[in-house]
C-alpha cells in the first residue's frame, strides 16, 4: 500500500510540475527573447514583438510594437505565459492577468549580477535550470578573463557612455550599463547623477578621455561625427569616440553582455 501511494504522489508531482512549465509563451522584451533561444527554448515561443531580432528564426507571431499589443492576435495564439520586463505598461499586464494568462515581469536590472539572476529564473521556469547554471558559470569565468585585460597600474580614464541623443542621455550608476564602466576599469563622468538626462555643455566641461555612442544605424554616425568636432576635448584629441553595438549593450543577455564588455575595452585599451 505504501509503495502504491507512493508511487501516486510521484504521478502528482509530475503533473504538477507539468502543469506549471509552460508550452506556449509570448515575449514583450528583445531580451527575454534571445535568452529563451540561449535557453534552447525557442519552440515555446508563440508570440514576441517586431523588435525581437530572433522572431524570424521561428514561427512565432508578432504581436506587438515598441508600444502597443494587438490583444486579439495574442488570445488566438493562447499564451499560457507571458515574460516582459517593467517597461511594459501595467494596463497591458493587467489585461494579460485579467484573460487569465500568468505574467512573469522582470524589473529592469542595476546590475550584471542582476541579469544572470534573472536569467536563472527564466531558466527555471522553462524547465532549463541546468543550463542556465551552466551557461551564467560559463559568461562569469569569461568575464574574469576579460577583467585581466584592464590594466591594473596607470591613471584612469573618464569616460562618457551615451545612450540617447534627442535629448542627450548618459549611462548613469544604479544601471547594468555602468557595468561596462566599472569593469573596464575607466571611470564615469556621470557618476554623480541620478538621471541620465544631461547637455553636451556638461560633457564638454567634464572633458572624457573616452566617449562611447551606443546608438543604432545613421544616427550613432551622426553622434560620433558630431562629438569629434570638438578638437579640444580630450576623446578626439586620444582619437576615443567608439560606436558600440546597441542590441548588445541596451539590452544584453548574460553572453551578450561579456562579449559586448569585451569588445568595449579591446577598443578602450587598443
């Protein structure tokens, strides 16, 4: 009797396990999406946004802007999770609860600790743990490598990390982003704000040894040229206003984020 009921509660706990691993997942954030292909759990994915650079390697539908959600497209596709971060408007994950699809929201990370968490947790909830543990031991020990690069003696470079140009915007701390600072050694200009809003007047005063662009397409070209006009500052003079690639550092899974961190300092330390 005992190995009967035994063996019943195992068929449960399989069941129930079963019941919350989800089969049918839609994605609000490019992020969210490249980690579930890091996470070889790109056939879950039924639904993601037109910015979801992945989307066309599956046959997930589009079912949502930058800014807004097609509602009756998503219901179609019958979502049992939808994964977003804290960027999503709270109407749309209301909406979601409310037509009884389970939400799993990511805050916005302060920190790359914070991503390889975060990405823990969406391994574990698809059923992939293992590798998520595997891959974030994997990117950590790269990123120690990487760390040998810095080097250790020397004065230190300023440097500004921009991230908007109408308005401008620095990389601020309290942000992932200013990991890439802090992990290349160099120090920011920003340091002391608490927004990132900020004018070129400031910059100029504040005079970086280093100015990294992370904009997309024409206008980080634009940006760059823009800087480098100003031959006194202290960036054009050592030749250092770099465009880094934007989808890597805006909005970077845990192995995106070591590969980006290494092409910033192979550009910093050249």
């Amino acid at each position: 009797m005992k190995k009967i009921i035994g063996s019943l509660l195992f068929v449960l706990a399989l069941l129930s396990a079963s019941a919350q691993t989800p089969k049918r997942i839609i994605s609000l954030a490019p992020s969210l999406t490249k980690n579930l292909y890091l996470l070889d759990a790109e056939d879950l994915l039924v639904g993601c946004t037109s910015y979801c650079a992945l989307q066309a390697e599956t046959d997930a539908d589009i079912v949502a802007s930058a800014i807004q959600v097609n509602y009756e497209k998503a219901v179609m596709l019958k979502p049992d999770l939808l994964i977003t971060t804290s960027l999503t408007k709270p109407k749309t994950i209301e909406t979601f609860k409310k037509l009884g699809v389970e939400v799993m929201e990511f805050p916005s990370p302060k920190s790359f600790d914070q991503i390889c968490e975060q990405f823990i947790l969406l391994g574990e909830k698809v059923g992939k743990k293992e590798l998520a543990e595997q891959l974030i031991s994997e990117a950590k020990s790269r990123m120690e490598i990487i760390k040998q690069k810095v080097p250790k003696e020397g004065p230190r470079q300023k440097i500004f990390m921009q991230i908007g140009a109408n308005p401008l915007f620095a990389v601020v701390p309290n942000s992932f982003m200013n990991d890439f600072i802090r992990f290349s050694g160099t120090d920011n200009i920003a340091d002391d704000l608490k927004v990132g809003s900020i004018n070129r007047e400031t910059v100029l005063i504040r005079n970086p040894d280093i100015i990294i662009v992370v904009l997309m397409g024409s206008l980080g070209a634009e940006e760059k040229d823009h800087w480098e006009k100003f031959e006194a500052l202290s960036a054009v003079k050592k030749d250092q206003v770099f465009i880094v690639n934007a989808d890597k550092t805006c909005s970077p899974t845990p192995i995106s984020f070591v590969e980006a961190l290494d092409e910033l300092i192979a550009k910093i330390y050249k």
